[in-house]
C-alpha cells in the first residue's frame, strides 16, 4: 500500500515519538492499528516510555507500517463511541487515500494548540501533483465551558480539479454528554440544478437516500439546520443533518453512536471512496475552471468560516489566524 | 377618461395604466382595490364597477379553490389574490382552455389556469391549480400556486404548495426559489434570503409544535429549493381547531409574509442581467419548469384522471398560458 523507503519510514517514527506533547503516545498507540484494534475503549494510559518508542518504530515496518500515517490525525478528547466514530473515518480515509496524499507538513503549533479553558489540533495533509485530492483536513477542538465540555472533530477531503467527484465532509459537533449534531454528506461540486445527470451519478444511483431515512427515522434523531443559510447551500439533497439524543436510552449517547452513526459513516465514506474512485470524470478546462471557482467559494466561505467560528473566542485571534493561514496552504 | 371606456376590460386597462405611473406603490394592497370600496382609486374603480364588474370579479379570482376546507381555501385564494393584486397588470388575462380549467375523471376533478407575463414585465407566467379525488384512505386535495420570472431579471420565483391527504395532515411546500446557484453566488444568497425575514418565518414553523419536517422523496426539487424553504407537515390532531386552527393561525400569516417578500423581492430587489448571464438563467429555469415543476404537475395525473387528460396539462404547462 504505502511504498516508503524503510529509512523514511524509522525517521517518522522516531520524529513522532520524540515529540513530548500529550498526544505523542496515541501515535504510537497499537489500539489504533486496524489490525490491532481490539475495539472498545483505547488504551488511552499508555505511558509514554522507552517501550512505546521502540514499538513506534518497529511498527514503522511492520505490515501495520506508517503508524503514524494510519493514525494521521487522532481524537483524544472524545467519548470511546465517538473516538471510535471518528478514528474509524480517519483510518478509512487514509488507508482508501494512500500514495494520493502526502504526509502532513502542518506546523507543530497548528498541529496542537491551547488557550482559554481549551485546545484543539489541526492536522492537513495535501494531495500529491496529479492525484485527484486537493487536501484533507483532520481537527478536533474541546472547550470546558458553562455548559460542559464542547467537543468539535472534523474530517474533509477536498478533491481536485482532474476529477469531479464529491468533496467529503464530516463533523461531530458534541456540547454535553447527552447530544450530539452530526454533519455528514458528499458536498456536490456542481449545481444540481443544472446538471441533473451528476445528481444521477452521485446521489440518486446510490445508497446515500436509505442511510438518510434510516437516521430519519431512528427515535433518537431530529433534522438539523445549520444556521448558516450558505452551509445549507452547500451540502446534498441526501446530507446527514441530524440532532442525536442519547436521553433515555440504555447506554446513552455512545450507544446510539455505536449502533446508528458507526456503521451508517462507513458506509457514506464507502460510497464516497467509490465514487471518487470509479464515477468521478475529468474535465474540460472550462468545467475545472468553473469548479476551481466553486470549489475556492466552498473553502472559504463554507469551511473556513465554520472552522474559525469558534476559535477567537475559545482560543484568541493569533490561534485563529495562525489556524486560517494553514488550511489556506493546504498542507 | 370616462368616455374612452368602451368595454369592461378597457375599463380595467385604463385604472391599471394609471396605477402604473405612481412608483413603487407598495401599499395598493391596503387601498382595498380588489374590493375597491374605500378611496379615490377605489371609489373611480366602483363607479365604473357596474360597467366592469364582471371583468374584475374574473381578474381578481383567477383561481379558486372550491374543494378545500374553509382555512385552506381561504389561505390559497388570499395569495391567489395578492399575487393578482400585485402583479396587476404585468400578467396578462388567461389563454388556457377551458378542458384544462376543468377537468374530471376517475374519481376526482382539476383545474389547472396560467396566465403569461406581459412583454416588458419580467413574470414568463403565473400558474394555479387544483385537484381533488376520493382515494381509499380519504380525499386527496392538491392546490398549487406559482409564479416564474422570466431571464431579464433574477429575482426569485414564486412556489407554493398545499397537499392535505385526509383531515388531519397537511404538507406545506412555500419557497422563493433561487435563480442561481448560491454557493457560486453568496451575493444572491444574501441579497434575497439573508437579507430577508424568511429564516425567520422558517423558524417560526420550526419551532412549532404541530409541524415536522417534510423532505420530498425527489431529490431534484430538494435541490431546486431555497435553504429558506418552509418544507413542513402540519397536524391538526389532539388542537382545538384541528388544523383549518393551525392553517388560520400559523399558515396563513406566514404565507403573507412569505408572499409579500417574494413581491417586494420581484419589485424592488431584481438585478437586471447582461446577456451571458440571461442565457444561464434562461437554461436553468427551462430545467427547473421540465424536471421541478412539469414532473410534479404530472406526477399523480396519469394514475388519478388518465394518459389524455394528463397530456393536456402538460401541453398547456409548455405553453405557459
């Protein structure tokens, strides 16, 4: 799958485990190998010792190599069903991506950050020249507050201009223990309303609508309207939108995490891996330019705002700037 | 004046010209002019009324809803009334046939009028429609209003649909749909909608307690409508008033607002587009009538009053008058 030259692979072991932030053992962390994964709760008391770098670098060539490729952007302040949600996604991304990505070049006070009564990371990893991805994006933000604690992870996969494929979008937005909003949907690159046949291709020929109706209707589950009127503009006729209640349900939040959004995000990042893979088409150099239009609206003013929103206010304006500036370079 | 008048319907030309040179009059609604008793232009309206009564009864219910209940009706024709009132003489009397205003078979009957913009108004043709049958799980009523601009200007057009099948559950389908797509074009998207009180009014459904959500099962109109739309079911169980009370109380006052934006929108608001541009939103509306409106029109027609009578519909829709 990977094909990096062995010393390549011992130098980024060594340079993550190096680091001495918090979340340099979760890198190294074998729960998060898909081989390993022993399911539940990950061994988050993994202490960070002499053992846990050796293993990161003999997992570096191991088969389960480029651990920390595998585990590119990680969700420590989660809950086991939502850190499971999301590093399951994580994993998928990076395993169907590949050699279409390189490794992340974000800078290590973008990569992790702290201010007010919260932190977060920002993790970005560009496409390879000529490979049909633009970027993806993984971040994850928590904030202690009146409330309880706010918990905003997020994963994108923005596509390029050789193939028109839908973009990737995924938000787990959680205030509190008991609710969660969920954003989940195959971001069109096109106006359906003109390009009926793209509508075909990538939404009506699919199995995006049944996932939708069963969150639809699942007893714990209410639509939900983002209250930017461009974001709502942007997402699909068939875009996960829901409220999550785990109010009166045996095993809460998590359970309905496990039971509803788990199996139904695989199968939507599934669809989407399938259609950048088998149904996206290049373009004419009118359409990509058309697209690159589109698409720099939908970076800036659909995910850029959304992922600065809160950050002044949680983090301070040098955080949300120094944030800013990295997703706009992209890597 | 007065000599000039020869006819009913030259009488109402004449009172509509000269309602057309005062500017921006956005309080002809409050001169009670479809009643025309109260003031002056009513009272040269009433004293010709005698004469032309019988031209303005058609004009100002150019469509009716007779098989509705009290509320229902009285929501539709309200709008019927206001879109009449203020289009006024931008909309032209209409040309469709009389076995398209009325139709019958199986076991319902419909009624489909358009009536075409003027030349120079901007409107391509406003549409109202009706159809009722008797199904096994009770009545279906379907009522439509729309109005679509034609390419010079981009203000929205107009969507407005009432399905009630059975007593107590209604579906509102109420929306100024965009002429653009607004992720290309967030000037749009605030000029006409975050500018505007319609996600305000949403909310106000949202928040009620007798509405839910509605999504259509056609993925095409999802995308066809505006992040404004008001996409709700209404219940009228377990309220006092069953719904004709929820219709009377939360409905309608919304419907006028919605209605009122859409006019203030199409008078005020529009730019007018350059000829590249007037081609794209000329192609786009073109797919919005064939793949929104034409599909929904003809949906149930086959199935509820035959292949002939459906045809017609359609064939009269293409012609847009």
């Amino acid at each position: 799958m990977h094909s990096y030259p062995r010393s390549a692979m011992a130098c980024h072991a060594r340079f993550s485990c190096a680091q001495t932030l918090p979340s340099s053992s979760l890198r190294c962390n074998p729960a998060n190998q898909p081989g390993l994964r022993s399911g539940g709760v990950a061994n988050l008391g993994l202490i960070r010792s002499r053992n846990t770098v050796r293993w990161g670098v003999r997992a570096a060539v191991s088969e389960t190599m480029g651990s920390n490729e595998t585990s590119w952007v990680e969700f420590p302040k989660l809950s086991s069903a939502g850190k499971q949600l999301m590093e399951s996604v994580a994993v998928m991304m990076d395993r169907e991506l590949g050699a279409l990505i390189k490794d992340s070049k974000t800078p290590a006070d973008v990569r992790s950050f702290q201010g007010g009564t919260g932190e977060g990371s920002v993790t970005l990893r560009a496409g390879r020249l000529g490979s049909k991805i633009d970027l993806v994006l993984g971040s994850w933000l928590n904030c202690s507050l009146s409330f309880g604690a706010l918990n905003i992870a997020t994963l994108i996969a923005m596509m390029g201009l050789t193939s028109d494929a839908p973009h990737l979008l995924f938000e787990f937005i959680q205030s509190g223990p008991d609710s969660l909003v969920l954003v989940l949907d195959l971001v069109p690159r096109t106006d359906l309303v003109v390009d009926p046949e793209y509508l075909a291709r990538f939404y009506e020929n699919s199995g995006l609508e049944d996932i939708r109706q069963t969150f639809e209707k699942h007893p714990q589950t209410q639509p939900h309207r983002p209250s930017a009127l461009y974001l709502r503009s942007i997402v699909s006729p068939t875009a996960l939108l829901y409220e999550i209640s785990g109010e009166g349900v045996e095993g809460g939040l998590d359970a309905v995490i496990a039971d509803l959004v788990q199996p139904a995000a695989v199968k939507v990042v599934q669809t989407w891996v399938k259609s950048f893979k088998y149904l996206g088409r290049a373009m004419d150099s009118d359409a990509m330019a058309y697209m690159k239009t589109r698409d720099d609206l939908i970076k800036r003013k659909g995910v850029e705002v959304d992922l600065s929103a809160n950050m002044p206010r949680l983090f301070g304006q040098e955080i949300a700037d120094r944030v800013v500036a990295a997703f706009r370079k992209g890597v | 004046m007065a000599s000039a008048l020869t006819s009913p319907s030259a009488c109402l030309r004449i009172i509509q010209r000269s309602d057309q040179r005062l500017p921006c009059q956005r309080n002809w609604s409050e001169l009670g002019w479809a009643q025309g008793r109260r003031n002056r232009r009513g009272l040269k309206w009433t004293v010709k009324g005698s004469m032309s009564e019988p031209a303005m009864a058609k004009e100002t219910s150019w469509v009716e809803f007779p098989k509705l209940s009290p509320a229902g009706k009285r929501l539709m024709e309200t709008v019927a009334e206001t879109m009449n009132r203020e289009l006024g003489e931008m909309i032209l009397p209409s040309q469709t046939a009389p076995d398209v205003r009325s139709f019958q078979g199986g076991n319902g009957a419909g009624s489909v009028t358009l009536r075409a913009g003027r030349e120079g108004s901007k409107i391509d043709f406003v549409l109202g429609s009706w159809l009722n049958c008797a199904l096994p799980f009770g009545e279906l009523n379907i009522a439509t209003l729309i109005a679509m601009l034609g390419p010079e200007a981009d203000s929205p057009h107009l969507l407005f649909e009432f399905i009630q099948s059975g007593p107590g559950s209604l579906v509102v389908v109420l929306d100024l749909l965009p002429r653009k797509d607004l992720v290309l074009e967030p000037e749009y998207l605030a000029r006409y909608y975050e500018n505007s009180p319609l996600e305000t009014i949403r909310q106000a459904f949202e928040k009620h307690p007798q509405t839910q959500p509605y999504l259509t099962s056609a993925l095409y109109v999802r995308s066809v409508v505006s992040p404004t739309a008001l996409l709700y079911k209404l219940s009228g169980e377990g309220v006092e008033g069953g719904l004709d009370g929820v219709i009377a109380e939360l409905v309608q006052p919304a419907a006028v607002k919605v209605v009122e934006t859409w006019v203030d929108c199409y008078k005020n608001v529009g730019q007018d587009l350059d000829g590249d541009a007037m081609a794209t939103m000329l192609k786009r509306d073109e797919l919005i009538k064939s793949k929104g409106v034409e599909v929904d029109l003809s949906a149930n027609m086959p199935r509820l009053f035959g292949q002939e009578i459906a045809d017609r519909v359609v064939a009269a829709f293409r012609k847009g008058i």
